[in-house]
C-alpha cells in the first residue's frame, strides 16, 4: 500500500498539493458532486476547492443532494450547456452571475443530477465556448471539446473576473500533474501486443488426443420424410464409419419403411441395387455392436448422427461432437465444406462415393487437424452425464 496525501489523495511521491496556488475569487463556487467521482483518483473537483479561496463541495447522490436546501445565493447562475444557455462571454457586468454552480461528474450523471435536484431547475443556465480541447487526456470526453471540471471552472472565472490573479497558475499545476501521471503510465504499463488470432480451440477433450485407434468416426443418412409414416422419427438407411489411424471401416445400408424416391437417392448418391443387400434393424445393431469396441469414443460431426442410433437402439454412451468443438471459437459455420475451407484443408476426393463416405471422410481430416495442432499436454476434458462433455 503507498503512502498518500490526503489533500490531493495522490501517492505521496505524486502529489502535487504545493504547485496548487490559492485563488482569492469574487464569484463564489459551489461544487456539486456526484458520490461516484469523491474518491476518483483523478477528480479535478478537490484541485478546485484547494485552490479557491471561495468555494464549497457537496457530494452524495442524487437524492440526498435534492432533499437539502443548498446554500444557493442570489444571482447564482449553473454552469450548464443546455441548448438555449447563453455564452458566458458575452454577458454584460450587470448579467454577470454572482455564484457559479459547477457540477462534477460524467456528462451522464451530470444530466441527472439536473433532472432531480429542484433547486438547479430555477436557475439560469451558462455555457461556455472553448476555442481548444481540454487537456484531460487521463479521462476519456465525450468529444473533443469538452473540458475537465477544473478546466472549466477557470475557464468561467476567467470571463468573469480576467484580472483575478492565480488562475494560469492552477491551470499549470492541472497540466503538471496530467503529465506527470502519463510519464508514469507509460513507465509502469506493459506493452500490449496484439494477440494473435486463434487457431484453434483453446481446450479439447482428453478423449479426442488419446489412441487414434480408440477413434471411430461415422456418419448417417436418415429415411426422408416422404418415406416414413406420418410422426415416425427418422431412422437410418445408410450408415458409414471408419476407425481412426487404419484402414478398419463399417459400411451398411439398412431396410427402410418403403422404397426410397429417385430424389432421395440421388441426395445419398446411391441407387436402388446399393439396398439389395440392405439389412434389418436389428440385424444392424448387432453387426455395429461386433465392430465396436467397449473402450471406443464415438466422434460426429453433429449431433443428429447419434440420434439416428438411439432411435433403433444401437447407441453408444461415449461420444464428441465435431461441431460443437469447432463452434466454441468458429461461430456461424454451417458445413463441413466451410469449415475445412476456414481451416485451410482441402476436401478429400470421394468421387464415386456415397454422401455418407464423404462426410465421413471430411469429418476424419477435421479430426486429424485437431490431434495434429493440439499437443497431448493442452487438452482438458471432462465425462458427463455418461457423455463426453462437449467443449
């Protein structure tokens, strides 16, 4: 913890309280300050009441500003740029205001402070007309003509009494110690490199990185819905997987409801003699169940694939879900196609071959880019529900 001045409330090495001179004003200034600036470190409202020899801070909420009866005096006028306020330069002696309300705060609690304190609804309003920027570069303005609280106080006082002496100085003293606190951020702040963008998934499922031969990756046609019964959910008719890192493959056609249309077929790029040899149901189940093994992890591109076995009781407890992987870090992705044009790999060469062998194909070279870019030693996973957790 630093040491710090309890006038400026700056690091005692940073205080700049004897640089700050005393301003001996004839327009009394009344600060009314919103509880959220009080302890700002760069609150330029304190600067302003240590150096004038007349002026008083109240701060609080809204509220509790309201409900007490401010020591508002006569010809008092706010320092507010509402859209009719006249230019404080260009009043007359006798328009002169005599009290000058300041509020401090952002434009934003400014603006409320105004809505729900009655007492600043009756007075005139003054604006002032800067020719420059305000040198508050520690703070974010609004734009570029705004000014800090301090800088706009002297800026007021300078149009109502120009011969008053110390008020260049207390402008001085501001500037010092803005620069003073950019020398130091610029001392003690750690050089921002732009981070590269990622390529690939921060974490992956431990199971994805294990023995490629625990791997299977398998894709699924569903029956069309003109080929089912009316509220009979879709069931598979043709299902490929192969397991990862051998040559070992699964490929089988089973015996839809009704024959499949012309359309249907060519969407699988399959012909009505691919299901001579189609197999029942339960005959499936069986022969999946002999290719799989119990250690196995299922891999899909989406979860619709999976869904196709549950519906004829052929699914596996262990599975991933490429897309959901992949969609933690490639948003709006919609296909395979575009995923591996995103990731800079060509799509493998099925020609010839069903739809289900080329997504299954596609869906290998996802899974062999994400092994071969995250090391063993980066990858986090966690079991679920008797599902791998999607990450």
């Amino acid at each position: 913890m630093r040491e710090r001045c309890y006038r400026c409330y700056r690091p005692q090495s940073l205080c700049f309280c004897e640089a700050i001179p005393q301003v001996d004003n004839r327009t009394h200034v009344l600060m009314l300050q919103h509880v959220g600036e009080r302890s700002h470190a760069f609150n330029t409202a304190r600067i302003v009441c240590q150096a004038l020899c007349r002026c008083d801070l109240i701060a609080g909420h809204n509220r509790q500003i309201g409900e007490q009866l401010l020591p508002i005096k006569e010809r008092a006028g706010l320092l507010y740029p509402s859209a009719h306020a006249p230019v404080l330069a260009e009043l007359s002696a006798e328009q002169r205001p005599q009290q000058l309300v300041v509020i401090d705060g952002t434009w934003h609690q400014a603006k409320t402070i105004v809505r729900d304190v009655p007492q600043l609804q009756t007075l005139p309003c003054y604006r002032l007309s800067p020719s420059s920027p305000g040198q508050y570069r520690i703070r974010r303005e609004p734009n570029a003509q705004s000014l800090s609280t301090l800088e706009a106080t002297v800026a007021a006082l300078r149009e109502l009494e120009p011969e008053t002496e110390g008020l260049d100085q207390l402008l001085a003293a501001f500037a010092s110690m803005v620069e003073t606190q950019l020398g130091q951020l610029a001392e003690h702040s750690v050089v921002r490199r732009r981070r590269p963008r990622q390529t690939g998934p921060k974490y992956l499922p431990f199971s994805l990185l294990q023995e490629a031969e625990r791997l299977v990756v398998a894709y699924g046609e569903a029956t069309p819905p003109v080929a089912r019964s009316t509220g009979t959910p879709p069931r598979p008719v043709n299902w490929v997987a192969q397991r990862l890192g051998t040559e070992e493959r699964f490929e089988c056609t089973l015996r839809p409801e009704s024959p499949l249309s012309a359309k249907a077929l060519e969407h699988m790029r399959l012909t009505a003699d691919d299901f001579e040899m189609s197999v029942s149901e339960e005959q499936f189940r069986q022969d999946w169940q002999q290719f799989l093994r119990r250690s196995d992890v299922l891999v899909v591109y989406h979860q619709r694939t999976t869904q196709l076995l549950q519906q004829i009781g052929a699914g596996l407890s262990k599975y991933l879900v490429l897309k959901s992987i992949f969609g933690n870090w490639r948003s709006g992705v919609r296909s395979m196609e575009q995923l591996l044009a995103m990731e800079g790999l060509a799509i493998p060469d099925t020609r010839g071959k069903s739809r289900a062998v080329e997504r299954v194909a596609m869906a290998v070279k996802l899974v062999e880019h994400l092994r071969e870019s995250n090391p063993m030693g980066d990858s986090n996973g966690a079991v679920a529900n008797g599902k791998f957790a999607e990450v």
